[in-house]
C-alpha cells in the first residue's frame, strides 16, 4: 500500500479509500451485502493496507455505519484509520431529519457515532450543500462539533465551486474550522470537476477523494452502457448511472480505456484507476467492492504508471458534460 497525506493536514491515508455504501442491509438496494457477507471485505482491506473507510448515515438508513464500525473495532487498530462518514440526506420521512441545520448536523453526528461505536468521527462530511440553511449556520455547528471533539476534521461532497468557496471563506473569516476534503464525482467519462473544482482545491490545499472513480463500473468493463440492466446485480435498479452517464462520446472514452488495459495486459479498471491516482490533487479515490477481486484490481492499479501518450490517449475522446452528480 502507498499513502499520502490528506491535502494539507497531517493525518496519513492510504492511496484508496473504501467505500462502504455496499455493505449494509439488502433491503435498502437489492446488491447491498449483509453484514456477514462484508465482514471479508473489510478484513481483505486492512490486510492490504487501507486504513481509510467512507461511509453515510443514509447508507442502508444507518446500517452500513453499524457494519463498519463492528468490522473495524474488529479487525483494525480504530488509531491507525480514518473513519468518515457523512450527513444531509432524509434518515426518516419526518421534519428535522434531514438537511444541515445546526439540529440535523449535531444530532446527526450524536447518532452516526452511536452507530460506529466510536467516540470521535475523524473526517465528517456534508453529504450535499442544503440550499435552506445558511453557510454560516452550517459551519458553525460543524465547528462546535471539532471543538466538541466529536470529530477530526471536516469535509464536503459535490457542489459548485463558488459555493465551496463561500465556505472556505466563512471559515477563514470566522476562524471556524475548514473543509479539508471534496469528495466529488471525477473520473475518465466526468471531467467536469476539471474546470473550476479541482483548480480551486489545488489552490486552497484541499484533498480530492473522488466518489464512483470506475463511473459504476463502466470503466471497469463490468457494465456494457449505462442503459443495461443485466450484466451486474446494481445495474438492475441502479437509475442514477442512467442519468450520470448519457453522453454519446462516453463510449469512445471506455474503448479507450480497454484500448490501454489490452496493451498493457491488465484489467481496465486498473487503468482507470491509475488515471485517477496520477492527478496530483487526488489523495485516495473512493472504490466500492462485492468482490474480492476488485479489491485486488485496485490494489494492482497503485503499480501502474502510465506514459504521457497512453494519458493522451485515455483523455482525447473526452467531451464537455453537462453538471452531473451535484
């Protein structure tokens, strides 16, 4: 395993994160594994070196921070991880059970570490920016919570540029505490993050942990289109692919990788992955993983360096997108 500091904190994570999305409870999502099935997954992750975990509470409505933080207390030494999880989206079709008011976030947090089994969150992300809460009273409760010691650091998933710049500006103006991550939606088929995101988190020392790096395992080759419902269990129910990746150059980009990946001899999400883990901004993409073989194909894509012509390649067939996964 390789590992990198976290933008320009001092807190070591490993080149990959694991996404724990899917592990939880099938009654949530059809392909979620149960908690016995995903205890493998973790203990082949910590045996390989990963010492970073994102989950949400919204994931299987709180299940999957059950399942990793049992899995974890279990098999990892909790000192050595960073543990993040995050908040916004509805946990009950009840008023204040969802959004970014100072009341949702604390008592978010107070549950999401009920939930661990943990007393301290080490990075706690706002799992999209709430477009009724005000940015002040959003950072302000989560700086109460760093001062709490309820958690490490902070962090935010995918929004607009000049939004996440309001809030690195409200911290630095108010001496709160400050994003240290963007978890966005970057990979080979979105490069959208290209154009203002990633050039201002480069700029302000934030670490990217991008979320659906093989976009749904269409980089990956275990999906044919977006539109094909049949050739894995998550493409069966999974509409949000459908409406992420509907640009009719996308196909020439995923010949590419597999281009690439047949020249090289290797597996095409290793190359999709390399692309990822070469952009200097990226700290550890988010790999989601039902088998153990993604596992290793991951772990593999650490090694593989690629050339100047084999990026040019990868990247040529690229098309400007509309806004996706905002």
């Amino acid at each position: 395993m390789k590992y990198t500091f976290l933008g320009r904190t001092g807190v070591t994570v490993s080149r990959l994160c694991l996404g724990c999305m899917s592990y939880g409870d099938p009654a949530w999502r059809s392909w979620v594994l149960d908690e016995t099935a995903s205890r493998p997954f973790f203990r082949r992750a910590i045996e390989l070196g990963i010492n970073f975990f994102d989950t949400a509470d919204m994931y299987s409505l709180g299940i999957s921070e059950e399942v990793t933080g049992r899995a974890l207390r279990e098999f990892a030494r909790l000192e050595e991880c960073i543990v993040a999880t995050k908040v916004y989206h509805p946990m009950a079709d009840r008023p204040n059970m969802s959004g970014l008011s100072r009341k949702h976030i604390v008592q978010g947090c107070e549950a999401s570490l009920r939930r661990l089994g943990m007393d301290t969150i080490d990075l706690y992300q706002v799992h999209r920016f709430d477009p009724h809460t005000p940015i002040d009273e959003m950072l302000s409760a989560l700086d109460l919570l760093v001062r709490q010691g309820k958690v490490r650091y902070i962090g935010a998933s995918s929004t607009a540029a000049w939004k996440f710049a309001q809030a690195l500006a409200a911290s630095e103006r108010h001496g709160w505490a400050r994003f240290v991550t963007m978890q966005n939606h970057y990979n080979l088929l979105y490069r959208e993050e290209e154009r203002e995101m990633i050039p201002l988190c480069e700029a302000e020392g934030v670490a990217l942990i991008p979320w659906s790096p093989l976009a749904r395992g269409l980089l990956a080759g275990t999906r044919r289109s977006p539109m094909d419902k049949t050739s894995t269990r998550r493409a069966e129910t999974d509409e949000f692919a459908r409406k992420l990746y509907d640009h009719p150059n996308d196909p020439d980009v995923i010949d590419a990788v597999r281009q690439v990946a047949q020249a090289r001899g290797v597996a095409p999400a290793q190359i999709a992955l390399a692309w990822l883990l070469s952009k200097p901004a990226v700290a550890a993409p988010i790999i989601g993983a039902t088998k153990l073989q993604h596992l290793d194909d991951a772990i593999a894509a650490l090694e593989v360096q690629l050339s100047a012509e084999e990026v040019q390649k990868l990247e040529a067939p690229y098309r400007p997108h509309a806004v996706r996964g905002h």
